[in-house]
C-alpha cells in the first residue's frame, strides 16, 4: 500500500505548466505543504509558498529545498520546437541535473521527475516513416534519437540513475504521452483521425492532465527503490478505430508481442500498475467505428 503525503513538505518545479499547476493542487488537498517554484509569476496556484526562479540555477534551487522532504520535477522546455536546439537541450538537463543533484545532496530522500515518450526518440524524429521495432512500446523499447528534445528527455533519465547511485535518492520517471484537458485532447483525436499515421509512433496514447497528477502523487508515494522509468497512458487509443485494424494498417509488418483487443493502446502500462498501482481513470467518450481504407484516409485529411 502506498505512504501519504500528508504533513510532507512537497517541492513542484514548473508549477505554473499544464500539469503543475494540476499537481499543486492535487498534492495541496491531500495534504501536502506545497512550494511551488516557477519562472513565471503566478498568484493562483494553491501553494502556501510561491517562488520564481530558475531550475538551472543552483541558488535559487538551493533555496527552494528549504524544509522540502518530497520533490517533483516538471520545470522544462516542453517541445522540439519551444526554443532553439541548444537552448531546449540545455534547458532541460541542466535543470534535471541540477534539481536531481540538489535535492539528493540535501538528502531528500524521493523524487519524481516529468519524462517523456519521446525520450525513445521516435514521434519528434527528423525522419518521420519510421516505426517502433514492436507493439506494444514497452519500457526497453529500442531507441532512435533523431532531435534534441528526445535526447534532452533520454538524458534526463540517465542523470536520474546517476543521482540515485551516487547519493541514493529513489527516482521515478513518468513518460508522459500526450497529456491534455479533454478539449485538448478531443481536438487531438480529430487531427489523428483524420491522419491515422501521424499517431502511429506515440501509440496513438494519451492522457488526462488530472491522471497525471494523479500518477505523480503514487509516484511521490511508492515504495519503488533505484531510478524506475515507465510509460504512462489511458488504456485506450484517442483513434475511433480497433488497434489491430490500426496496425494491420499502417505497420503490417511490425512484431506484436500479443494481440490488442478493440480500442486498447499498444503501450505496455504493466510496469505503472506493478511499480506505482497507477491506471488511469478518465478517457474520452470515443465511439467506435470501422476503418476506412487508406486511400479513404488520405482524402478525408487532404480534404
């Protein structure tokens, strides 16, 4: 059974962010002490300390450590295409780096750290036709880094190992897929609707930005040892469409380790329900409906 949180005085870095401004909340009604640290100012989070600065900064991390028995790791450049290749790549494991190498020198005993499915490099890609070596994408699932982000977010996972030997801090590293509100992530399922292809490398996954909160509180709470890495994701596809027809599809000759049945992801979620008891509990209300041809596809998107 995992601990609480309760009483526990939680670090949040990147609070202001979709996800941690979420988790703030979260972790603040289940009890915890929250300082939340952002580089932009933001009074509405519902934190009982606010802090602007910077996570590549060893001051002002230092000072955010203040009293912090438990921290959450958020803080980055989100996207390829957030800034330039150098400031993206440095952004992100410098700060991870830093928060990591910080908190363990403190003694801290547990962090969580923001990961992503693109730390296997695949769905940001310079070359976009390539395809998971099989289905479902699991936690050592071949790795191909073609862009900076990806390798920021690969990286990021080996500072963790690192930090966790050298001053033994239990890590766990969520892989987020693509995370969002339901509007967001409706708006997402139409586009990937349309181009069923564009999803193929991501396992057409998703998940709801209170699930991801959700999974940083387990994560914060496990009794996982070591620097742990896994996938994340709702159980089933944004796509309308069965994930066998999907892959028969647009990768036909690709391994599957097992058959997937109707609207299930081609993720293997095994390692979050085993490592932190994590599943999640909202999904879109997506009908189901047969796949169209490709060529069918083809001009519904170019349409």
């Amino acid at each position: 059974m995992n601990r609480s949180v309760a009483g526990l005085r939680v670090l949040v870095t990147g609070a202001s962010g979709k996800i941690g401004s979420e988790t703030v909340a979260r972790l603040t009604g289940a009890g915890a002490y929250v300082t939340a640290l952002s580089n932009t100012r933001n009074e509405t989070l519902a934190a009982d300390r606010i802090l602007i600065g910077d996570t590549r900064s060893e001051r002002d991390v230092e000072d955010a450590m203040d009293g912090v028995d438990l921290v959450v790791h958020l803080a980055a450049m989100p996207h390829r295409d957030a800034g330039t290749p150098y400031e993206v790549y440095s952004t992100n494991v410098v700060s991870t780096f830093n928060v990591l190498a910080k908190a363990g020198a403190r003694g801290i005993r547990r962090a969580v750290v923001a990961g992503s499915i693109n730390r296997y490099g695949l769905p940001l890609n310079v070359h976009p036709d390539l395809i998971p070596a099989y289905f479902p994408i699991g936690t050592d699932i071949p790795v191909d880094v073609g862009d900076w982000y990806s390798l920021s977010k690969l990286n990021d996972e080996n500072s963790s190992k690192m930090a966790w030997r050298y001053w033994g801090i239990d890590i766990v590293t969520l892989r987020f897929p693509n995370v969002g509100t339901v509007a967001t992530l409706t708006d997402r399922s139409e586009k990937m609707t349309a181009d069923p292809r564009s999803g193929l490398s991501e396992a057409w996954s998703y998940l709801d930005v209170r699930d991801a909160a959700r999974a940083i509180e387990l994560g914060l709470t496990a009794k996982t040892h070591g620097a742990q890495a896994f996938f994340l994701a709702a159980n089933r596809t944004l796509m309308p469409y069965r994930t066998e027809e999907l892959l028969d599809t647009y990768a036909p000759g690709t391994p599957r380790l097992r058959p997937f049945v109707e609207r299930e992801v081609p993720m293997d979620l095994t390692p979050a329900r085993d490592l932190i008891g994590f599943e999640a509990k909202y999904e879109l209300e997506i009908e189901t409906l047969e796949l169209p041809t490709v060529n069918a596809v083809l001009q519904t998107s170019q349409a």
